[in-house]
C-alpha cells in the first residue's frame, strides 16, 4: 500500500446521466481512467502524455477494472475522488479510486494495470516489463 | 447458473477506439449495459423500454461491474459477444458477458444487479424487492 | 450580440481521443452542452440541476449544433473556451463555443436551443414559450 | 449529388439518453461518423480500417459537423439512417444523414469531410489531395 494520495474534484454533468437521472456507470470508468493517468503525473511530475516516452514504455495498460456502486451520483453532484495505487507488483500495479458525495461513499472502483513494453518478436502485441524502482519509490 | 445464452455480433467503431487504435475500456461497459437489456428482452419478450412498466420496477439497477481485459479489440474487428445470469439470488442476479474475437476471448464481463423498487418511505431512493419465480424460470 | 463571456478551460483526456490520437468529434458536442450549462449558470446565479425548476421550464433544448474543426485537439492539449449567447430570440437563442489551444482557434461551435415547456394539450410533447426578458437581461 | 445511398437501422440504447429520456446529442453525431464509414464500405468495398491503407491517404478527415434535431429520440426507438454524398468537390466532400424514426425525420445532420495525407514537409500536419475519379465514380 503507497501513501501517495490524489484528489480531484469534479461537478457530474448532464451527459453522464442516463434516463434515471444518474451517472450511466461507463462514465465512472472514463473517471478512473482519467484520474490514474492524473495520480501518475502527480507523483511523477511528467504529463500523461509523455508518460510513455518517458520510460520507454508503450503504457500502462488496464487488464482488470472493476466498481462497486453504493450511492447513485446525479446531474450536479460534486463528486471528490481519491486514488491511490495500492500494490506495486514486479509488471504490474493496482490502483484504488474512491468516489464520495458529501461525505459518503458513492463508488469505489479498482484498476490493474502493466508496465507495458512492445513484444521484441512481434512488435504488434505488447509485453510486460518490470517498474523501474524510481516509480514505485516515488509513490511513498 | 441458467442455460439461457444470448449472443450477438458487433463491430468495433472508430469512435470507440482511443490512440492505441484499441476499444477504450468504458465501451466495453457500455456494450455490457446493452446486452444485458437484450437479454432480458431475449428471455423475457419483454422489450428493454417496456421492462419497468410490465414488472412495476424501477429497473435492473446495477450494483457492481467488472472486466478482465485478455486482448485488445482493434477498429473494424467483429465481437462476439455471449451474455448470460450465471446466478438468480432472491432480489438480486449476476450477468456475465464473454466477448470473443476470431473465436479468441478477448473481453470476460459480469455485472450484479438488483431487481430495483422505489422505496416506501422515501421515493427518492431505491429498495430492492423479491425477483418474480416466472421471470426466473424463463432463463432455464 | 450579448456580452457576458463565460471561460474555461479543460485538459484533453486519453479518453476523448481516436486512434489517430485527436479528439473525436462528438465530444467536443459533450464540451459545448456542458459549457452552454455553466454559462447559464455563471451568468443568472442558477446552478444547472436547479435551472428548469427556477423558471418552470422543462429546459434549454437543443434544435440546432454545428461545428468547424480547424485544428486537431490531442492527448494533454489544453483546451480554453470561450462562450457566449449571440442571439436572444422570442423563444430560442443561439450559443457561441470558440475552442482555443495555445491562443489558436482550433474549434468554432454554436449551438441553437428553445426555452422549452410542456406542451399543454400533450404533455409528452415540448412547447416553446418567451424567454423572460430578466434572464435576457443578465446576459448584458 | 451522388446516387448511392446507405441505409442502417438501430435501436436506440439506454446509455445513449439523458435524464430527459432522450438521445444526448453527440450520440447523433457518432452515429455519423460510423455511418459516414459504413457508407464508404458499402461504396467501395473497402472495409472501414483498411480505407487509410487502400487508397494511401491518412484517412477522410472531418472539417466540418451539423445537425437539425427535429424530434427527440427515446430508448427504444428504432432509427433508419439514410446516407449519401451530396457533393464531391475536388478535395472535399459533404455528407448528408437522415435519421427517421417511424417514418418522421428526426435528425438532419451533415459533415464535411477532406481527403487527407501526410504533409510533405510537416509529417505531424495534415494536408488535402485530390479525390481518386474512381472513388467518386462508384457513387454513382
């Protein structure tokens, strides 16, 4: 479990609602994808868009996400989330998103994701590769 | 874990690819969200706009979403997608979505959902209420 | 021509982005609905979710959208809009989005909504009525 | 203006509506931008994702968006596109959608679009070429 802690606020909009009036659930993934690519400019200090170019890397690829959803979030909710990666694995890591609505939990979501690398045999496909220790260290 | 299966065919949009050239992975949810419904519709021949009003529900209220993403979808590849309730508990299910490409799994999905009221005392939030034994016994 | 401008700015997400690594265009119709909402807001005080129970109206409804894609928007691009009404009419008024990057206009957009109310005779039908010549009024 | 028509039909998705239970509008213009390339396919015989390769161009680039919304669409509803060319200049073409739902028109969109390669001397900018005579011709 790392330290490093992001947070963000965000006012949930019209769009993201569907008919019942509640954010349509794709929506929180947008928000934890978003927030991840945030939480590693944060605590690295190199912007989403460079992240790759930066290590050497082709990403940091999603391979599991998941959401439990206990409070529905509606049009004009202020939602405040806090991320946080949970386990640095060797190739792999896992990053928590808390989503909260005036105090209360709203959605807790969870990514796992891999150092990805270009396949050397086939450079179509992807390889893992392991997380330099100057990322892991800089989460705390 | 019922027998009745529904599959349908799509193919990915350019719209629905980010600049890895791959399915960004709140689409994927997106086709979960939908298949379920015409699942329901398949199993029930109830169609989805018509679902609340004939069962006297609020809807089929998702509580949880998950996906292991095994390979990446591509533009213009065709997914198959096969959905099912691998578990009808009393006022709540699991849906699970097996998408495959080329006869590979690329996508495995499962959504929990409940079978949502209003509640009594306060019409603003949701209850949950006993699933219909006929509505169970049309998946098989 | 009024001449409240309401300003923002956004920083473009993975997310919004196709795979030739630009922002797809249907989410620059997203940026402008939500803009259109928080001028409202900025200029009459009326937070969005409160609008069309402040003025009995079922809402500001879209008859018309259009765009110019001058420029690509990319990954990490910071986005300033600038919005503002051009016209107010009896019962529509058009809404003005210019899109900039690094001071270059990248996307010229507007927008034609009616002040919407139920339709008395058919409630499932909108009707529109006079925009209140208070709400003109704060817009300059 | 061309021959050649496209016709699809959908089913208007849950996710594709708002809390007014209608389609939020830039689900229309995505709605385009597939039909846009499925009209291409239907024409050419060159399926979406090989279109770039086929013809050595970066792709049919969108300068260029539009859309009347005549009458709102609601899950469930099923939507038949219409799609054709309405102009080929030398560089750049319009395309015009048509959205009926039960045989009303509901949306009147258009796009803009250029034949787009590399630039010579700038690789990361676009430039336009000349539109193949024999893609033309196969719109009759």
């Amino acid at each position: 479990m790392t330290s490093f802690i992001f947070r963000r606020q965000l006012t949930v909009e019209w769009g993201q609602c569907d008919p019942a009036g509640i954010v349509f659930n794709p929506r929180f993934f947008e928000m934890f994808d978003t927030t991840t690519w945030l939480l590693f400019e944060a605590a690295l200090g190199v912007k989403p868009d460079a992240l790759a170019r930066h290590y050497g890397i082709v990403g940091i690829a999603l391979v599991d996400a998941r959401a439990n959803f206990l409070k529905p979030a509606k049009f004009g909710d202020v939602i405040e989330i806090a991320a946080r990666v949970t386990e640095f694995r060797r190739t792999s890591f896992d990053v928590e998103h808390r989503l909260s609505i005036g105090g209360d939990i709203a959605v807790e979501g969870a990514e796992t994701r891999v150092w990805a690398v270009r396949n050397k045999t086939d450079p179509d496909r992807l390889a893992t590769a392991a997380i330099p220790p100057e990322v892991i260290a800089k989460f705390g």
